[in-house]
C-alpha cells in the first residue's frame, strides 16, 4: 500500500463546474496535509496547507481533512481552463528533525471550455 | 514565502561526468531537500539537510551525494553520472517553523 493514494486522472470536468480531487493516506500519525498544483514541466506549487479536521477555505479552493478516515480532498469551484495541471497530494509524516513530505502521484485533472 | 533558486533549468552531460546541480535560498531555514520526478514514479527523495554540514540520505541516494557547507546552499552531485539519471530534479526548503516545502524552478537533466 502507498504511504499517499490519489487516482491517477485524468479528470475531466466542465469549465465552470466543481472539480473535486482525493487522496488517502496510511500514517495515522500523519500531522499536516498540502496540495501543490503542478503545469507540465514545471515544479510544483503550494496552494493549500491544512492541520486539522473540517474544511479550509481559500478563494475558489477548499481542503477537506478527515483523519478518523484519513482522507484528504481539494475541491475546486468555478473551474477554469487555467486549473488544469496534476495536483499532488503531500503529507508530513511530523518526525525526525527535518519534517520529510510524503508526495501522492498526483491527479492530472482537465478543464474542459 | 522563500525563493528558491536553482543553477540551470537545463542541462545535458554526458555519461561519467561529474554534475553538480546547485541550490539558492534567499531566507534562513534550516532544511533543504533534493528530489528527482520522473513519469509515474512521482517525487522521489533524494537527500536532505536540516543544517549546515548535516545530511541525511532520502528513499534513493545510491549514485548521489550532497554538501552544505553554507545554510543558503545546498549541492548535489552526481560523481559519475549515468543515463539513469536523467530527470527532473527538485529543490525544496522548508523552515521558518513551518511545514510547508517551498520548491524551486527545478534542473531538466539529460544523461547521454
């Protein structure tokens, strides 16, 4: 089993609609969870950080955390053609001196006019 | 949020060469990390270090080593680079008491 699961992709959804990523994790201990948004070729982007259950709301952008699940969502409202990129999951696993990240294989997700 | 600077965005070597692939941030935080990403295998990491002159070794540092003589600064080097090798490699930082990893432009690596 990965340390982080997210589907592959690629999901396509309509310009406008909501598009909603997923990701799953194995560490119970697992203390912070981000998503990064990565355009082909280029390196990945920090667009949400968050710590503790519920949601977590930045402009079009929600994080969803629920640890007893151990789930983590990204939901993206009024998509644009602009969003599309691979999204990656990432998740501290909170140990050891330098907090070392846990990356997913990212979602490659589709914005369709 | 930190900048994160990286010496070549491109680069082509041959096998046996020694590269040396550099990377600059422009705060104070402790830690800095190299992965590699390549097709399907994700983000892979390489090395780390959480201060001046300390290192720890990542998930695949076999063929890798690094140097962190400057707490701006963090190498890596391939002693004998190999087509194997070729990939996307990714700095990142993290400190300032936060969790967040910061990355750089990233270095395109051909190996021929």
């Amino acid at each position: 089993q990965k340390e982080v699961e997210q589907n592959s992709g690629p999901l396509s959804v309509p310009e406008g609609a909501i598009a909603s990523l997923n990701c799953t994790y194995s560490d119970r201990g697992s203390q912070s969870f981000f998503w990064y948004r990565q355009y082909s070729g280029k390196s990945p982007e920090l667009i949400m950080s968050i710590y503790s259950n519920g949601d977590k709301e930045d402009g079009r952008f929600t994080a969803q955390l629920n640890k007893a699940s151990q789930y983590v969502s990204l939901l993206i409202r009024d998509s644009q053609p602009s969003d599309s990129a691979t999204y990656l999951c990432a998740v501290n696993r909170g140990y050891s001196s330098a907090s070392k990240i846990i990356f997913g294989s990212g979602t490659r997700l589709s914005i369709r006019p | 949020d930190v900048k994160v600077t990286q010496s070549s965005r491109y680069l082509v070597k041959r096998t046996g060469e020694k590269v040396f692939l550099e990377c600059v941030q422009d705060m104070d935080h402790e830690n800095m990390f190299w992965y590699r990403q390549d097709p399907g295998l994700g983000l892979r990491l390489i090395y780390f270090s959480y201060d001046v002159k300390m290192k720890e070794k990542g998930d695949i540092p076999e063929g890798y080593s690094v140097s962190r003589e400057k707490k701006e600064r963090f190498s890596l080097i391939l002693e004998s680079a190999s087509t194997n090798q070729t990939s996307m490699y990714l700095c990142a930082v993290q400190g300032g008491g936060q969790y967040e990893q910061y990355f750089g432009p990233g270095t395109r690596l051909t190996v021929t």
